[in-house]
C-alpha cells in the first residue's frame, strides 16, 4: 500500500478547494425543497464551481466497480439510495432523504464532502439518522492523530451508530484523496480499536460514514448508485479532512 503524504503547501492548497467545494455545498442545500429538479441543482452545481474557478471532480470520473463514467457533476442520492445517484428529471417531494455528495479538483487536488437533507418535514426516526449519522462523522474525524489507527476511526463511528439503534453500511468507504480522488488508504466505517494503517502527518482522508435504518448490505442498481437491500432510508455525511503534528483539520469547512 502505498499512501502519498500531503505538504503543508499542498495541504493549504486542498483548503483552498474545499472552501469553494463548502461554498457551493451550501448554496445547493440552500435550494432544497419541494418541487425542486435534481437537474437544477446539478446545473447548479456545475455552474457554481467553475465560476469560483475549479472544476466538478466527479463529471466524467469512473469509480471502482461502475460499468460507466459519471455523467453529472454532483451525486443526488434520494431515500434508499446510498450513494452515487444520478440527477435526473425527478423532483423533490415532501419527506425525501436527499444525499449531495460533491468533489471539487482545484490546483491539482481533489477535496470531498457530502451532507443529508430533509425535504421539509420528515419523521423523528429519520431525524434522528441524519443526527446520528453527522455526529459519527464528528466523532470519527475526533480519532484523527498522529500514530492512531484506521481501526480507531472506523470503531468511533461504528459503535456510536450501533448504540444508537442504526447500522454502518459494509462495502462503501472513505478513502484517501489529493492529486487523485480517491486514494489509499481505505477507511472503513466499523473496526477494531488500535488495528489498520497507522496514521501519519500529511495523510489526508475523506471521512464519509454511511447509514441506514436497518441494513447493512446495499445492492449496485443498473445506474451503478447503491441502495439499501431492505429499501430502508440512508443517511451519509463526509469531509475532507488532513492529519496534522498535533491531530487533524477539516479542509472542508
């Protein structure tokens, strides 16, 4: 395994990518609500990003185990989709579960984050996934240290989601993310305390826990997203984020 080490330079250049990637996430959040096309906010998207002068990372990327390139610049994954959703026609209706997983490359680097939205009201359940699931994110990132472990990661945010009544998506992970977007290491959302690749300054990970009310297993659909195998609603949260000297900063805040 081979896990390319970020510099300081290269590290500040990547926050400069994710302030744009945070800008633009917002603003697609911001549009959210029914009667909303998937469309507009993937025209939104891609527009947004190359006026503050980067370019979307995901239009045109072919990601490990997809049988085509994505053919949009944003990820729009609804209800039991996990990720990886294509915008399409489909408008938003009261009660969806709405994914925006965004990749930004600016400089040469890459930067990666999502968040999950409710479209006006939705149940306290699902409330409480989309809590649960941004506070794992919270919790995962807080394990970030030299000479920690992958496992570390994994274990805060397996053990939170599960203590709370939800479960961790197997198969789908975070990685590692710079010059290419995704990168070594694998970073899973469950683990072993003290196991995995030790952590090192100038490591940068996109820390992205993945969620649903009831399943951990998901199934590859024909427009390569992945959707829970019991349909249940899914949540998932992510940042970029760098192992520093003294433990970790979020790039995409």
């Amino acid at each position: 395994m081979s896990i390319e080490l970020k510099s300081k330079e290269e590290i500040e250049v990547m926050r400069e990518g994710g302030a744009i990637l945070r800008k633009v996430l917002e603003e697609l959040k911001s549009l959210i609500k029914e009667g909303m096309r998937l469309n507009s906010l993937d025209d939104c998207a891609r527009e947004r990003i190359k006026e503050l002068g980067a370019v979307p990372a995901f239009l045109g990327y072919k990601p490990y185990g997809a049988e085509k390139a994505f053919s949009k610049s944003v990820c729009l994954s609804l209800n039991q989709v996990v990720v990886h959703g294509v915008p399409s026609e489909r408008v938003l209706q009261k009660g969806d579960v709405l994914k925006i997983d965004l990749g930004v490359l600016y400089k040469g680097f890459h930067t990666d984050a999502a968040i999950t939205v409710g479209v006006g009201r939705v149940s306290s359940r699902i409330d409480s996934l989309l809590q649960v699931t941004e506070t794992a994110l919270q919790k995962g990132i807080a394990e970030i240290a030299p000479n920690k472990r992958l496992g570390d990661i994994g274990f805060a945010i397996q053990s939170y989601v599960e203590n709370m009544g939800f479960k961790v998506i197997r198969g789908l992970t975070g990685h590692g993310i710079g010059h290419h977007l995704h990168e070594e290491p694998t970073v899973e959302n469950h683990g072993k305390e003290g196991k995995g690749v030790i952590l090192k300054e100038g490591m940068v990970l996109a820390i992205e826990p993945m969620t649903s009310e009831s399943t951990t297993t998901v199934i590859q659909d024909k427009d390569d997203s992945y959707i829970t195998s019991d349909k249940s609603i899914s949540a998932h949260f992510e940042d970029t984020v760098a192992v520093t000297s003294r433990g970790y900063t979020i790039l995409t805040r």
